[in-house]
C-alpha cells in the first residue's frame, strides 16, 4: 500500500471520509479494551507509531537494540514479520529464510539480535525467553494489547509528523493522536520536526534523532542514479540519496513491502544501464529483490544516532532496575 497523497494535507476528501474514521477508530479501541495483556518473562519496550508506516521504527528498534547490547543485556527483538507467511513463533534465520517467509523488517533486523515472528505476540515472547532473552523489543504492537509492555515508545518522522492528522481512512493515523499519546511514555522524533508534531507531545520525555547514510554514500557522489524503493515513504530515501551527492535521473516508486520480480528488476537494471547510472535502493527493499541480482544493486543503508544518550538511558533505568 502507498499513503494516498491526500493523507499529507487536509481537503474535501479527508473531511468526507471522517465517519469512517470514527468508526475505525472505534473498532480499534474496542479491541484493546476487550485485551486481556499477558506479561512476559522479561520486560518488553515496544517501539510503534500512531500513523501508518513509514515513521522509522525499524532504525529505532535497531539502535535501541544496540544501545542494551552494549549494556551487557541480551535483548531479542519480536516482530508480526509483515509480509511474511510465517504465524511462528519462528526463530529468524536469514541464511534459510526469506521476505516471502518472515518480512523484510525481520531479516534486516535478524542481523542486530536474535528475531522473533510471531503472529500471536505472547508466543514469541515465550519463546525468547526459552532461549535467554533477558529483553524483550517489539518492533510495531503499539496497538496490539496481547503483550503488557513496561516501556512504550511512538516514533514520529519529523518530516511528515502525524499527517493530516486524521484517522484511517482520512488521514495516515491509526487512532486519534491524543488516545495514542496517552498511552506512549515516551516520544522518539527522527529528524527535524518540520509540521509542529512535537507539540502534540505535551509533558511526554521526547527524545530526538537522525537518521545517517551508511559507507555507501560515498559510491553515489557525483554519479547519475536510477534510484527505487517500496517503503512508506519512497520521497523520504530519494531525499537521503540526493543528500549523499547523487543526481536522480529516474525515481521509482512502488508500494510498501512490494515483493520485486525478475522483470521488476531487469528493468530498473536496464534504465540503469542505458543511462550510464547505478541503481540505488534501500536495504528493506535489497531484501525482496531475487538474490542472484541484489549484487548488480547498490543498496544504501541508513543508521539511528541518537543526539541525548543520557536522556535514552535516563528513561531505560527503571526498566532496567526493575529487571535487575
């Protein structure tokens, strides 16, 4: 699915489809009061959004990841593996699994910590703990109410913010900003704040953070590029490619978690060629591309840097000590 365009701005459209969004909204609140959470072995940070797709998660996942590793945790990470066939719980492998099988999140995130797919979250939490998860990271679940989380964090693209601010179908948001906020402790803003999200935020910890290219931005400078992607927000990589000091001479867009086919990318590998240019994608996509043709591609990855590490763990500690 891409974000209709009309989900950016506010019109007559959105305006028309609110009471639907009433509905929609309703529906949702419905099946977390309805939830009986179970609680988990471990303690369990989710990391989620309120708008759909596309806010950075899985970088934030990642980095967070990262940051209890180096605090001589053994955090693994649970996922509903979008896209994927997979119910689990399933251990992650990425030498036998692939996108069709577990999700591109999964197989990206496999590669920073033991990964779980599971559609039915407490299976995979139960699971993890099997095997010596002392932590528990959920990548997406903010509205899913099967698991008892100890730490909620929304993720919030500081570029497109929350949108039109309306509820699906009029706008990008899962539910009304104000219920999801109530229940977040705490708020993650990846990038400028460029739409005045943050003051939404109110008395909520708000932590900030940018996203940064891997060693490959080094490749594109200076060169003509065919660049793609299908992620939820494809104008946000071709942004980060032109900031690396690449010329876009074509841009492809495609819905998010599309599975790429031979044709797909023999043709983008084509229009490469004749165009004297390298074909540039995201690492979510290089994982759905068939693998004997990910070599021809150049992938451009991107990492979390987060500008207040005291403020991270100022807010982990009490999740922390209370495991401890």
């Amino acid at each position: 699915m891409r974000a209709p365009d009309f989900w950016h701005h506010d019109g007559t459209l959105a305006r028309l489809l609110s009471p639907l969004s009433a509905l929609y909204a309703w529906g949702g609140a419905q099946k977390l009061v309805g939830a009986q959470p179970v609680r988990a072995k471990m303690p369990v940070i989710c990391v989620g959004n309120i708008v759909a797709g596309g806010a950075g998660k899985t970088p934030v996942v990642a980095a967070l990841v990262e940051r209890l590793k180096a605090r001589g945790r053994q955090p693994h990470i649970l996922t509903r593996g979008y896209g994927g066939t997979e119910a689990g719980p399933r251990a992650v492998d990425p030498t036998r699994h692939d996108a069709t099988r577990v999700g591109d999140e999964a197989l990206l995130l496999s590669t920073v910590a033991p990964t779980w797919v599971a559609r039915w979250r407490p299976d995979g939490a139960a699971a993890a703990a099997d095997m010596g998860a002392d932590l528990l990271v959920m990548d997406d679940g903010f509205q899913n109410g099967t698991l008892v989380k100890d730490l909620s964090l929304v993720v919030i693209d500081g570029g497109y913010g929350f949108g039109n601010r309306r509820v699906i179908p009029a706008g990008p948001c899962r539910e009304p900003i104000a219920t999801g906020l109530a229940r977040a402790d705490a708020v993650v803003m990846v990038g400028d704040d460029r739409t005045g999200a943050a003051s939404l935020v109110g008395d909520k910890p708000l932590l900030r953070a940018r996203l940064v290219p891997g060693p490959e931005a080094a490749l594109l400078q200076g060169r003509d590029l065919v660049a793609f992607a299908g992620i939820g927000r494809p104008d946000k990589f071709f942004d980060t490619v032109e900031g690396c000091g690449g010329r876009i001479v074509a841009a492809h867009s495609f819905p998010d978690h599309h599975p790429y086919s031979r044709a797909d990318i023999e043709e983008l590998l084509e229009a490469a060629r004749a165009a004297d240019a390298l074909a540039v994608t995201t690492a979510k996509d290089a994982v759905r591309v068939p693998e004997d043709l990910r070599a021809l591609l150049t992938v451009l990855t991107v990492r979390l840097v987060w500008y207040d590490t005291g403020a991270l763990d100022r807010l982990l500690a009490p999740v922390l000590d209370h495991q401890s």
